[in-house]
C-alpha cells in the first residue's frame, strides 16, 4: 500500500509541472533562446552546434573494411567424382571451389602527427587481418577505408602499429594522392572531461556509412569488460554505440576528439541499450609515438604495471577465507610474473589449489588490502592505482595478508616490458 500511495502522490507533481513547461514554452516563448516553432530557421542553439561539426568533421570519419580469404576445404579431394556425396558435388557446383572469404567492418578517423596524416581505428576492428603478434597482414587479407567525400573509392591502407592493450591501431594510406581535403581532428584532453557534457559519435553501424548519434558522458572511469587486453577506465556515453561504430570518434561540442568509440553492453541480446563506451583519447595521445614506430606495443610502453594475476577474495566462499585467514576484502595474487616489479617488491602468488564443489582453484597468494592506505576491493581498484594514477619511479605501500599475518610491502613502480599483461594488473 505504502508503494501506492507513493505512485498517486507523484502524479499531480507531473501534471504541474507538464503546466508549466507548456506555459513556459508556449508559441510565442523565446526566452533561454528558444526561437518560436513557427520560423522557419527555428533551431536551438545545439542543434546548429551538432550541424555545424557535422559540417566541419563529417567528411573525416572513414569506413573500414576488412577481408580475410581463408584456405579452401576439400574434405574428397582423394575421392573420385561419382563417389562423392551427392550433396557435396550440388555444393560444389553452386559455390565453386574459391576460397571463402571473411568479411568485417568498422569505422576510423583522420588524424595528423608532424604534418603526417594517419588514421586511427580499434585493434580488434583489423586484428583478424593481421598475423600473430604483428602488423603483416595475411596472406590474401585486404584493408580499406571510403572516405564520405566519394564513398564508391575503395581506399587501400597498411597498418603501421597496434596497441591491444588500449585497443588501438594506427593505419596509413598506401597512395597517400588518395587522401581527399578533410581536415584531421584534434585531439582533447580527456582528463577535462565532465559528466553531462556533450557527445557526438560518428560511424558506420551495420554498414549505414556517416550515422551521426548524439548525448552525453554518461560516467568516467567505467572499468567494463572490452576488447582491450587490459583494464581500461573507459567514458561512458549514452550516444547510440552499434557493430559497426568501432574505431569510430566520439567528439565533444567543439569537434575535438574526446574518445574512441569501442563497446556497448547489449543485455538480452539488444543491440542498443543506451551504454557505449570509448576509449579516452589521452591514451591514444600517448601511445601516439609508440604506434609511428611501428609493431605491436602495449600499456607497459608507456605506463607502470604491477604484473600479476589476481581474483577478488569476494570470489572464494566465506568460509573458505575463514579457514584461510584471509579478510572478507581484498585482492587475492594468483601468480606473480618473474622480473615484474611485484617479484621484485616480494608479492607471492599462489602455491596450492582448493577444491571447491569438485572443481580445482588456485590458493589465494598474498591478499592485498589497501594501497597508500586506500582500500582494495577489486581487481580494477589496483589497476586504477596503480596503472593510471602512479607513475614509473613512484613507491607505493601495498598492505597485505601473508598466511593470516598483516604485513607491509613497498613496491616501486617501473614502465618495463616485462611488466606485460596478464590476468589482472
């Protein structure tokens, strides 16, 4: 009844306030800069601003696509013709025997490094071209853009190197006389970023090249599982992120780019749920240098690791982490990687397994309960302190659980290759 009551009591206020908005807006209302319906000119001030960066940057949103010819399949080639299945030869006729080909798409953008024009674009949008731990393309894989200004141009471009980590690759035209006069867009500072403040994406969602969407950041710092091969603390927008927008820009009121559209959380199977995410661009502004160079780089190029596996201890059943010692809260440290600065610091991972409902588990390891005094509670919170806001030569004071034993460790940060990525941080 309470649930009632409540629903009634909220109904007047809405009719109120629908009073008001009508007779503060009414037709002949121009005030706050809202021009009357009837002009034919009438629109608001953001919506011309949406047109206006449309008008400017539209035309440097590119479409990727994609294809990987793969091997063909002969499961009779030693078989003579008339033994073969009858429904294998009417497959064969109708398909031939070239080789199938796999075809993808997503959407990328013009920049410019030293009077160098590049395009930027997600990893996983061309990581099916490319071989194993580089930037070759395999054999019978191609990779082009159309540009907007002459979408029938299939537009041939290399991959000059790729971040999997941040989940980022940097492309180049292959005949560079192809590029048409689009400007490049520049690069914001996503660390001034505001939730509310204005979205624009542009892409190519199912293929419909140019789809303009708008809205705002949702949120920041969103550590969601992506693409990415590394926690990333992503914007959140509710501009409409489809397959197909991947590697495509998120822009701010001015133009500039605020981000790299890269995900969407689809619940029940939607494609649209009002929940994108994107890249922030200060990671693409300093992995900038490393993709020029070429190759296959990561986050450990450029930012300190902590270099272990871990699992939140809320993961192990509460009795589990009785028996163990263990706090109800913190992060467990399943393996640690040799020669990572948490060897070096003394973290210890796992040395044994549980057995838990007929399945194995690794042991919790150290337990880590607070960094700099600041609590753990998750994997992300160690990866927040220590990837993103610490940097190489910093020392931090890991709290930790040792066999039941509260003890301290002091861990220095370093930016190493061999502080790569594995399960956690």
């Amino acid at each position: 009844m309470r649930h009632t009551k409540r629903m009634v009591a909220v109904a007047p206020v809405a009719i109120v306030m629908a009073a008001l908005i009508a007779v503060s807006i009414g037709p002949n209302a121009t005030a706050g800069g809202i021009s009357p319906i009837d002009e034919a000119s009438a629109l608001l001030a953001d919506e011309l601003n949406t047109v206006e960066v449309i008008d400017r940057f539209g035309d440097s949103v590119v479409a990727v696509s994609v294809s990987v010819q793969g091997e063909i399949m002969r499961p009779f080639a030693n078989v003579p013709e008339d033994e073969m299945p009858e429904e294998y030869r009417r497959f064969r006729e109708f398909y031939g025997d070239e080789p199938p080909t796999q075809e993808s798409s997503g959407s990328g953008f013009l920049i410019e490094s030293d009077d160098d024009p590049f395009l930027v674009t997600n990893f996983h949008v061309v990581e099916n071209a490319l071989r194993p731990g580089s930037t070759d393309l395999l054999a019978g894989a191609e990779i082009n853009v159309t540009f907007p200004a002459d979408a029938d141009a299939q537009v041939a471009v290399e991959v000059v190197g790729v971040n999997p980590s941040f989940d980022l690759a940097l492309l180049q035209l292959q005949d560079e006389s192809q590029l048409p006069d689009a400007p490049a867009l520049s690069i914001a500072d996503s660390d001034g970023l505001a939730v509310g403040q204005k979205t624009i994406a542009i892409g190519n969602p199912f293929g419909l090249e140019s789809t303009v969407t708008s809205g705002i950041v949702s949120a920041l710092e969103r550590f969601v599982p992506t693409s990415g091969q590394v926690p990333v603390p992503m914007i959140q927008t509710d501009a409409a992120i489809n397959p197909g927008n991947s590697g495509g820009p998120l822009l701010d009121s001015r133009g500039q780019l605020i981000g790299i559209n890269t995900a969407l959380i689809n619940p029940q199977g939607r494609s649209f749920a009002g929940l994108g995410f994107a890249v922030p661009s200060n990671l693409l502004t300093e992995s900038l240098t490393n993709l020029e160079s070429g190759g296959v780089t990561d986050v450990s190029s450029t930012r300190p690791r902590l270099g272990v596996a871990a699992q939140a201890l809320a993961a192990y059943p509460r009795g589990v982490r009785a028996e163990l010692g263990l706090p109800d809260q913190g992060v467990a440290v399943i393996d640690v990687q040799p020669g990572s600065v948490a060897a070096k610091a003394g973290l210890r991972g796992s040395s044994g397994t549980l057995e838990l409902d007929g399945f194995e588990l690794p042991a919790p390891g150290d337990a880590i309960v607070a960094i700099d005094g600041d609590a753990v509670e998750s994997v992300e919170d160690v990866t927040r302190k220590v990837t993103y806001e610490s940097d190489a030569g910093d020392e931090l004071d890991f709290s930790i659980v040792r066999d039941g034993e509260a003890m301290n460790l002091t861990v220095r940060l370093e930016v190493s290759a061999t502080n790569a990525f594995d399960a956690a941080g």
